[in-house]
C-alpha cells in the first residue's frame, strides 16, 4: 500500500518569501507524484506532477517541485509567494497500473501574509 | 472542457433522511472517481468507474452508501440513513488513459 506523510500541517510566510512544503511517501512500487492546491469551498486543482523523466518538474505560476527517489521525497518549493497562493497544499500519489487512484497526505496550508 | 460539475453544491439533512449528489464528469473521460473529505484531512478515495462498471469500492464504502454511473456518462453517489459521521465534503474526478485526475468543486454534506 502506498501513504503520504505531509509533516506540517500549516507554514506561515510573509509576501515575497521563499517557500518549501514538504512531502514524503512510501511504496513498494513505482508511483507517480503529485501536488494538488485547494481554495476555500472548491476542488482540487492539479499544481505540477512527476510521472517521468526530469525529476525537477515546474509550474506555470512559479512553483516547482523535485523527485527524490532515495529521500522518497517531492517537496514543493517556490521561490517568491505571493498573497494569493494562500490555500490548502495536497500531495498525492497513484500507481501507474491498475485503478489508479490517488492517495493523499493530510494537506499543508500555506499563510501568505503582507 | 467544461469540467467536472457537482451538484448540488450544499446540502443540509437531518440524521436519517437519504441524499444523492450527481457527478457530470469531463466528456470523453472514462475513469470517474469518488473521494471523500473530512475537514482538516485530505480526500480518501471511496469508489472507482471505468466506463459503467464500478471496479474498486473503499472499505469506507458502507452499505449504506451506492453509486452508479449508468451508460458510462454522470455518476450518483446515495447515502442512506445518514448519520452525522457522514459530514464531509464529497469529490468527484474524471480522467482518461493515463493522465491526471480533474476534480470538481464538490459537494458539501451537512447533518443536523
């Protein structure tokens, strides 16, 4: 079985700081990786994901994460925050076979303030 | 791509009474999936579509809980007897082939 440990559960920043979000998984097999970000009373959107080859995939907005295969990491970087990146965080994992399904950490929310 | 729509968006019920959400996934999507989401956590997956058959149920899955996605296009989700462990919100995805999942805003499940 495949989880997700998301080891803190809210980062304060203020505007224009740089930003990480970690996150590690466990599987016995090959996964792919994903972050996913959620505004108040909405669905989850797809940030950036990690199926194959560079393990340095970005963002259109700036953010950026890495696939660490012996740290069994894929932390969430961004290099500047803005105010409106304030959400939930999710990063998630899903084998390449089978159904499919994605399994979730339990979400870190980010707090940009001015 | 009109996305994945939700509906309703809210619903308040007493404990007891059934409810149903529909799920209209992204056309041309063959995988549809149902997560649920306690506040403070992330979704948990509850069941599987592919096409019309349903492949995979979580043991979250009671039986009081059913879901179809007859011809293989919008999915119901149906809670029977509700009970108040059953506040969360509920999410629907759709995807095809091997790509990322689509997720819709949700619906929002309250019980008095």
């Amino acid at each position: 079985a495949q989880s997700v440990t998301q080891l803190d559960s809210q980062v304060p920043v203020f505007e224009e700081a740089p930003v990480e979000l970690r996150c590690n998984y466990s599987s016995s097999v090959s996964v792919y990786l994903f972050w996913y970000v959620q505004y108040p009373n909405q669905g989850l959107q797809l940030l950036l994901k990690y199926l194959s080859g560079s393990t340095l995939v970005e963002s259109i907005n700036g953010f950026e994460a890495e696939f660490n295969k012996s740290q069994t990491s894929f932390h969430l970087r961004k290099p500047s925050v803005h105010i409106s990146d304030t959400a939930e965080y999710f990063c998630a994992v899903r084998l390449n076979t089978g159904f499919q399904k994605l399994v979730f950490g339990t979400g870190t929310r980010l707090l940009v303030s001015p | 791509d009109t996305g994945v729509s939700q509906n309703p968006r809210h619903k308040i019920t007493k404990r007891g009474q059934n409810v149903t959400f529909r799920c209209d996934p992204i056309s041309e999507h063959n995988r549809l999936y149902w997560y649920r989401q306690t506040l403070g956590q992330g979704p948990e997956f509850l069941t599987y579509f592919q096409n019309e058959a349903q492949l995979e149920k979580s043991r979250l899955l009671s039986d009081r809980f059913s879901a179809e996605r007859p011809k293989g296009s919008f999915s119901t989700l149906e809670i029977q007897r509700t009970e108040q462990g059953d506040s969360a919100m509920y999410l629907c995805a759709s995807t095809r082939d091997n790509q990322p999942q689509h997720f819709g805003d949700g619906t929002r499940l309250s019980i008095l």
